[in-house]
C-alpha cells in the first residue's frame, strides 16, 4: 500500500473518530456530570442523603461499567435503532460509546467533587444557600480542574472503545488498525495508525492538562492536577478531614504549606 | 498576660438586655453504627444584644455542636434556638433540607470559621459577594458593598488577589468581610483565631471588637483559647462534657467564688512562706478595684502584706484580676483584717480553708 493509497483513508479514518469521539464525549458530560454530582449528594452525610437512591444509581453505575463494551453495543442495538434509525455506521456506534462513557465519566465526577472540602459547603449553607447553589457555586467551581482531567481520561478511554466500533461499520483510527493492518497484514499502515493515535492522545492529554494546571494555578486550592497534588496532599487531608468532623482541634501547620504551594503553583 | 491599651480607648460596647441568641434545652445526639454520643445536653445560652460572647471548652466538649445549632448547620435533637426573636427550629421543618424561610434566616447571621472556608477558584472580592448573589443583588450593587466591607477590614488592595495568595490572618478577614455581606445583627464565629499565630489572632480579635463596637454587631465566639475570652469577651460560658457549667459577664463569673473560669482567665499562685501564714486570694472588680485597699490594710492594722502572685488586667474597659497574698499569723489571727477587707467590697477566697469546699460545691 502507497502512501497515496493510505492518506485518505488515513484522513477518514480520523475525521471519523473525531465525530464519534466528540459526540460521545459530549453526551458522557452532560450525563456524567449531573449522576455524579447526585451520587455525592445522595451519600450518607450529603445534602439530599438518600441512601435507596444512591445504591440505585451506584449499582446501575457498576453493571455498566462491568459489561464489555462490545456486549454493551450489541445489547443496545434495539436502543440505538429506536434513536438512530440504524445500526450501523458513525451515529450509531455514537449511542453505545456515549451509554458506556456516562457511567466511567460519573464515577470520575463524583471522586472529583467528594474531594471538594465540606466547609465550604457549610460555609454557602450558612449564608441561605440552597442545594442547587451549593452545586452551582460551590462542588462544580471548586472541582472544576479535577473535572476537566476527568473529561480528558474519558476522551483517552473512548478513543480507545472507538477501536470497537468499526465492528458496527463505523470506520475510525481503530478500525483501520485491525481490518487493514492486522486482518490484512498491512504492518505498515497499521503502525502509522497507531502513531497517528499515539499523537493524538498525547495531544489531548496535553491540551486537558494545560488546562486543569491553568485553572488550578488561578485557584490554588482544591481540585489540583494530579501532579501538584503530591506536594499538598498533607495540608488538604488535614483541612479537610477537619472541616468534615468537629472542628476543636487547633490547626496551624496545615495553613502555612498551604499558602507556600499556592503560590509556587 | 498582656493588657490591650487598644481597648480603653475605644468605644465601649453598647451592651442592652435584649436577648438576640437564645437556646433552651439544646440537646444534639449523634447516632452512629447504633452508638449514640450526646455532644449537647440540655444547653441554656443567653446572649445579649451587642455583646462578645465566649464559649470556651475543650475538644469534644460540644462547642462545635453549639454554634453549628444556633444557625441550624446541625439540627439540635431537642431544645430551641431563637435569633434575634425568630425561633428558627421552627422554622427547620421536619426535612433534612433547609426551607426557604430558614435560608432567609441563616443569611441574616454571619459566621466565619476556623479554616476560612474561602473559594479557591474566586477573588477575594467575589468571595465577598458571594452571599450578595445568594440574596439576589445586582453586580453593581454587589461590587459596591464588597468593597466598602474590605475596606472596612482593610482589604481594599487585595480585592483582586485569590485567596491562595494571602496569609492566614489576610484569609480571616476576607472571610469576615464575606460573614458581614448580608447586614447580620449576629456574627458567630467557630474557632476563627485557632488557626492563627498568636500575633494575627490579636489583630482579628480587635477587628471583631471594633466590629462589634462600631456595627452594634453580637458576636458569639466559640474558642479553646482562654486568651481570646480575656481579649475581646464581654461574657463567656464554660463547656464540659456538652453542658455549660458556668456562665455570666466576666465581671459576673469573677465574683463567683470558685469559678473554674475566673480562675482560669485570672491565674493567680504562690505558696504559703511558712506554717503561721494565711494566704488570701483577693478579688478585684467593679469599685474596690479602683480603691488602694492593701496599702490602706498594711497602715491600719499595722501588718506587713507579701505579694505571692497577681493577675490584673483590663476586661472590658475595667481594671479586674485577683491577687495571692500573704498575711502574717494563722488564719485566726487574721479575722479582723481578712473583714476589713470584705468591707471595701473585696472577695475574698482563703486559701487552705473554705475555698476548697466551695470549688467541689460548684461543680
């Protein structure tokens, strides 16, 4: 295969994991974030404690999450016709991709808003807040940079369940990787395919990381890149795990590494 | 012991007899894996309109569980909390959720805590107007009351830094000014100064009183910090055990004979020099404080009077404390002069003698 032969394909190929990537990345969020949101919520000690529900949705959560993404899209093929109107091609693989994010995205959520320090929660609830203003100004703000590389390993992994998707036609990066360079030993392709992947990814990585590390080099507190959080972890487990019980106890050392690392960062 | 000249000179707290926080039989029980833990027993508070009032306890004494109740953060078990004349446990409903009528009332009620509880992600003069946009203010009115309350504790220039970038004592009063957001008649603040070194803890102590003083503003403090009761309390209440043991104004508690409080907030020791010593602990307050008692004691029964030790200090714009002395002769030599002294309206605790029955009757 020439490079000539390759380049179109090639250019589908990522045209087409871009679109079902993106859609699906999309609907992961806007479902994700508010199930996850509701699974700290619902928690034992949280705002709308409700303990029924939030087995509920943390058990619906577990079984999604445990099927195999390729069982996932051919148990939902009835789902996708009934939305689609096909079971094949982009759109279609577009509904099992985003069914299968939701609950990966959600889980990611709701560990990013859990790390959220309590006080502050207390702190709008002392001023007449509501559970939504909580939410509002508060858990998604204050999460946000965690939230952010959230949505970037959600991108990573459907990037790679993408790869599944051309079993339903649906073409992408991954696609091309097993028909033409694995079924059909094209080792060449196949390795371009997965370099263009490679970069891709990294790509991503780094536009989610810059952004995180952005947000959190203006907030300094809560929600940090993973990479700067090793530095504090002591000062934020200590405030936190205060703010959370009785607040007797005198803490002065948590406040001083604290303010150092804000500013460094 | 350091006196606080700042206080003399200020204005004096306008302290009236209007009740603004009381609770009546605040029982809070937490309930956990069956086990129940009573962190508040039946707790009577009364504070009155205008006054800074201490409640100092240990760790785990329910002090916590005291002012997380008076604004309902913690549903109390039993009991009432009424807020400048509103109860608001009746306000709380049956749900675990706050109702509207109840978040009206928490806005009116300013609190500041122990670790700031600012948000990272908001300068410090959104942080201000968060409480603004909770009650529904427009942004030029919001900006415009934020402003006017860091400069009020001298934050003008920081209005556009995040709280990352201030220190501890810089934090607090951002978190003061935000507490001060929605107009309150009441402050309450949960241990604000604990996390502070003790040089910012006076400068936001002050900033209280002088809130206090120039807004009117009650403010309820709850502190492990026998010092931060001494700086800026007008009254404070003992908590052990999630009751209140003793309470009253501080001029009130030092009359107490064998108050663990006054004891505490004036420490007074020394040892007996001999056998045929009386030690006297003499109690200053109101009047007598003002008067040269033990001069005039030494020239008319002709004694000479030895200082073991003394805590004097300004409380609330008085001269209060107590003194250890030590008389020669046994107790029974004594009697004249020891009634001399409770003529000039002084209390006198006798050490070695019925001060000890006394201090096991109080508790």
């Amino acid at each position: 295969m020439t490079w000539s032969e390759m380049q179109p394909l090639l250019e589908q190929a990522c045209w087409d994991t871009l679109y079902m990537v993106g859609w699906s990345t999309v609907i992961a969020v806007v479902g994700g974030l508010p199930l996850g949101i509701l699974l700290v919520l619902t928690d034992r000690g949280g705002l709308l404690q409700n303990t029924v529900l939030n087995k509920v949705i943390g058990q619906v959560v577990n079984i999604a999450r445990s099927m195999p993404f390729i069982i996932l899209m051919v148990a939902l093929m009835g789902f996708t016709r009934s939305i689609t109107g096909t079971t094949i091609g982009r759109e279609a693989a577009i509904v099992p991709l985003a069914i299968g994010a939701i609950p990966f995205f959600a889980r990611l959520v709701e560990t990013a808003v859990r790390e959220v320090d309590g006080g502050l929660v207390e702190a709008v609830q002392s001023m007449g807040g509501n559970t939504w203003t909580v939410v509002r100004k508060v858990l998604v703000p204050e999460s946000l940079p965690s939230l952010i590389s959230s949505t970037t390993t959600t991108i990573v992994a459907l990037i790679g369940y993408s790869a599944m998707a051309g079993t339903v036609g649906a073409g992408g990066l991954g696609d091309i990787a097993i028909r033409y360079g694995y079924q059909r030993f094209e080792t060449e392709l196949m390795w371009i395919t997965v370099g263009v992947l490679a970069v891709v990814i990294s790509l991503i990585q780094f536009v989610g990381d810059y952004a995180a590390r952005g947000l959190y080099r203006r907030g300094g507190q809560s929600g940090a890149a993973p990479r700067l959080r090793l530095l504090r972890s002591r000062a934020a487990v200590n405030s936190g795990s205060e703010a959370s019980d009785d607040t007797d106890s005198a803490d002065t050392s948590s406040e001083a590494p604290k303010a150092e690392v804000g500013k460094v960062a | 012991m350091h006196p606080c000249p700042a206080h003399t000179h200020a204005l004096h707290s306008t302290v009236t007899e209007t009740p603004v926080i009381t609770t009546t039989g605040l029982t809070k029980v937490y309930r956990s894996r069956g086990r129940e833990v009573t962190a508040l027993d039946g707790v009577d508070l009364h504070v009155r309109e205008g006054e800074v009032y201490g409640v100092i306890g240990q760790s785990g004494a329910g002090k916590s569980s005291l002012i997380r109740c008076v604004n309902l953060l913690e549903r109390p078990t039993a009991g009432t909390v009424t807020v400048a004349g509103q109860d608001l446990t009746a306000l709380a409903g049956r749900g675990p959720r706050a109702g509207k009528e109840l978040r009206q009332a928490r806005s009116r009620i300013g609190m500041v805590f122990q670790h700031f509880n600012l948000l990272s992600t908001r300068t410090v003069q959104d942080n201000v107007e968060l409480p603004l946009e909770i009650l529904g203010k427009s942004g030029k009115e919001r900006s415009r009351k934020a402003l006017e309350l860091l400069d009020l504790v001298g934050l003008t220039d920081k209005a556009k830094s995040y709280p990352a970038q201030l220190s501890g004592g810089q934090k607090q009063r951002v978190g003061i000014a935000r507490a001060l957001a929605g107009d309150p008649k009441v402050l309450l603040s949960d241990e604000a100064t604990s996390a502070l070194d003790p040089e910012t803890t006076r400068s936001i102590l002050h900033l209280l009183r002088d809130l206090n003083r120039q807004l009117g503003l009650t403010v309820l403090l709850i502190t492990h910090e026998m010092d931060v009761v001494k700086t800026v309390c007008d009254s404070a209440a003992l908590m052990e055990n999630g009751r209140i043991v003793e309470s009253g104004t501080v001029t009130e508690l030092l009359a107490t004979p064998g108050s663990e409080l006054a004891a505490a907030l004036f420490p007074v020791s020394g040892e007996a020099s001999g056998d045929d010593r009386t030690v006297l602990d003499v109690t200053f307050h109101g009047d007598a404080a003002t008067r040269p008692v033990i001069s005039q004691l030494s020239r008319t029964y002709n004694i000479d009077i030895s200082i073991l030790g003394a805590a004097m200090d300004t409380v609330a714009g008085r001269q209060v404390g107590r003194m250890r002395i030590e008389l020669p002769g046994r107790y029974e030599d004594n009697v004249v002069p020891i009634g001399f002294l409770r003529e000039q309206g002084l209390q006198i605790d006798i050490q070695g003698h019925a001060p000890a029955l006394v201090k096991e009757g109080a508790k």
